[in-house]
C-alpha cells in the first residue's frame, strides 16, 4: 500500500507539470534590441519561422560594415516580448546563430563565446563576419579547442524575466561575466551552467574538437520559468551578436494576478483637521498652522506662505528661537535668504568686495576677516576703487581718524602732513 501511494503521489507530480507541446516560432510576438538603429522590420526577421542556412539573420552590434564589426558592442541583447499583461511558460529554447552568407554547410556558433575584449580578435572577427573562406579554420573541426576562455567577456546568457532589458543588459552580472547569486532569469545549457562559454553549450559536439552544429542553433533548458520576456545576451565587451532565428517550447497566458490585498479594518474617525490660515502676504508666514510676522527687512509671498526672504546684502541670524536680516558691511555682496529654511546665518556669508566707490576705500572686518568698504573721512579722498587709503587735503593733517586744518600760524612740509611743523 505504501508503495502504491508513493507512485500516485510521484504521477500527480508529473501531472502538476504544464505540458508545453511542440518547438515553435515566435511569429506573433514582439522582438527588440540593444541597438536602436535595427529597424521594426528586420528585428522580425529573429521570428519570421525562417530558419534556413542561408536564411536572413539579424547583426546587433554598431552596423554590419568590416570596421564596425572589429568594433562590436557591449552587453548586445535581443528580447521577445509576450505581451503587456501576459507571462509565457518557456521550457527549451533553440538559438539560431548567423546563418547567411556561409561557406561552410553549418552556422559558425563561435561569435556566441569569443570577443575582441578577450584578446581573440581574429577568431572573433570571423566568427561574426561569416562569409570569408577562413571560418573554415575558426568554426569547423578541432578548431574550438584552445580559443575559449573563462574571462568576463565571453559567452552567452539565455533568460526569462518579468523586467525588460536596459541599456545595462538583461540581468545583473557578478564581477566574473556570471550571473549573481539569487538571479531567478537564466536557463542552463547542456553543461548545466547559466553563462554558456563552453563549445558544447552552443552546438558543437564531442566536445571542444567536435563538429559544429549542423543546423545552426544551440538549444538551453528554462525548466518552464514564467516571465513576459525571452531575452538573449552576450556577455562582456565588444561582442557581436548575430541571430538568425529565436523559437521555444512555450505556452503564452495571462500574467497570474496579483494577490488580493485584505480589506483593513475600518479605522476609528478622526476629526478634521483645522482649516489652513490665512495671513497678510508680504508681512506674515505660516508656522505651525499660526501666522508669525517676517522679521524686519523680509518679505513673504501670499497668504499660505511658509517662509520669509531676507532681502538681498543681508544675512539670516538665529539667535535662539528669534531670526532677524542683519545687514552686510558696506560694499559686500550676498543673495536673498529664506528664513527660517536655513540654520543661521552670520556676517561672514557675505561676499568681500574687491573695490569701493568714490572717497572710500578697503579695510578689513574684525568679525568676519573680510573686506569692506569704508566712508574716507570728511575732507579726504581715495585714489581709486581699490585703494586702503585716504589722503587729507594739502593744507590738512590727520589726526584723530579725521582731516584737521593746519592752524594759520603753522605749515605742512608736504601733503598729507602727520603732524605741525611750527
């Protein structure tokens, strides 16, 4: 008996399973890619159903000419796009690599694994270029082995994810070119990996000197993920991605809905709140629901302000809980400040000046350790707008932070005088 109810149980598993059907197109979907220059029209050529050798197949890097193609791109991907609102279940997925303008009878898969970045230009370079006798040498028999190399700008990721692809990639990738630890998106290839960079994982057989794959593809496992998109990336920095063909084992439903979120409880009433004041534009902001008047010299604006402005060439001051628009010193220079968005201004936020009007002249504040501008005393005058100094009148002397007469009985040696001379 228990070994009966043992093989109901495993049979209800199996049967728990969705059954997928048949590899099919992907005709009636929605195809995009990393490079924006690829029209509507040939990105639907990844799922016309045509998968040929010899058929029309996609370059998704720069453009297709020879200098481009040494360029490639980085991270290049193509996405298919179930739907708004949908989710498909997607069990293999077939990968069809470039399969024009070949010379040899199979797809060279090998542009899937290498990159210019790896230091493999030239097998790179061929393996993407596809119609030049020497893919022979890069692509066929015995000619995988050695190329290949663990570095994180090599291979291939297939996945399936409910977040579309961005200029970053498909999917968030280690240090290493591997996919991070709790990624939930990429399928496994015939390996078992999720970064495809063995030579068996994208076609070719007995392993790394074994022949290509015949029809061009290499197939991973998704183990039914659900997500809206199918995407295919390569991994690293200047890669080519060529693709011929997408098609997939894969059942296109409805998203499942989101859970119902539980009705709260309905909440005790709270009064209303107080209705917002009122106060007198200009003279007034709001605080705390109560209209509080703009410190001397600010302004606020209209009647739900909560803020004053200090006019310009004053500083903010908080002296406790009180703020007031103290003055710059004379000639310097400061923007209009809101009070009270601020912590406190003082006297050195103000802008030194670097000269003065007529008849004053530069000195240095105590406080703040900047330059003014000082009144020269009465009956003296300063050279220029940058000038420290003052200078009393020829018949003058200065005494006393002031410009004196020199009495009538009395002569000044030479202007300005600092002292009589009897």
């Amino acid at each position: 008996m228990r070994v009966a109810l043992t093989t109901v149980v495993a049979v209800l598993a199996v049967l728990a399973e969705p059954v997928l059907g048949e590899m099919r197109p992907l005709t009636e979907f929605t195809v995009t890619t990393s490079l924006n220059s690829v029209n509507e029209a040939t990105r639907a050529r990844i799922v016309d159903g045509d998968f040929a050798l010899g058929s029309t197949s996609v370059a998704i890097f720069n453009d297709n000419s020879d200098n481009q193609i040494l360029t490639g791109a980085d991270n290049p991907w193509v996405q298919i796009d179930f739907g708004e609102g949908k989710q498909a279940t997607i069990g293999d997925v077939d990968v069809y690599g470039n399969l024009e303008n070949q010379l040899t009878p199979f797809s060279c898969m090998m542009a899937m694994l290498v990159s210019q970045a790896s230091g493999l230009d030239y097998v790179a370079y061929q393996a993407a270029r596809g119609n030049n006798a020497e893919v022979l040498a890069v692509c066929g028999r015995g000619m995988t082995a050695g190329v290949v190399t663990d570095n994180p700008n090599t291979g291939v990721i297939v996945g399936v994810s409910d977040s579309p692809c961005t200029n970053a990639g498909c999917l968030t990738l280690a240090g290493n070119g591997d996919p991070v630890e709790d990624d939930t998106t990429a399928c496994t290839g015939q390996s078992g990996a999720k970064r495809l960079i063995l030579p068996t994982d994208v076609g070719y057989h007995d392993g790394a000197g074994g022949p290509p794959p015949g029809e061009g593809k290499f197939t991973v496992n998704c183990g039914n993920k659900a997500g809206r998109y199918l995407y295919v990336q390569l991994v690293g920095l200047q890669r080519q991605l060529w693709v011929g063909e997408i098609k997939a084992v894969y059942e296109a439903a409805p998203a499942a809905p989101a859970p119902e979120t539980p009705t709260p409880a309905p909440e005790t009433e709270t009064p209303a709140p107080a209705p917002a004041v009122s106060c007198t534009a200009e003279t007034q902001y709001v605080s705390n629901n109560v209209c509080v008047a703009c410190p001397s010299e600010s302004t606020s604006e209209g009647t739900d302000a909560t803020f004053c402005t200090c006019s310009v060439n004053r500083y903010a001051k908080k002296s406790g809980n009180t703020w007031t628009c103290e003055p710059c010193k004379t000639g310097q220079k400061k923007a209009a400040t809101k009070i009270p968005s601020t912590e406190g201004e003082d006297v050195s936020d103000c802008t030194a000046p670097t000269s003065c009007a007529a008849d004053h002249y530069l000195t240095v504040d105590a406080d703040s350790g900047k330059d003014y501008c000082e009144a020269c005393p009465a009956g003296s005058t300063s050279s220029d707008g940058s000038s420290r100094t003052c200078t009393c009148g020829g018949t003058q002397y200065f005494d006393d932070d002031e410009c004196k007469a020199c009495p009538s009985t009395s002569t000044c040696p030479s202007p300005p005088c600092s002292a009589l001379t009897e």
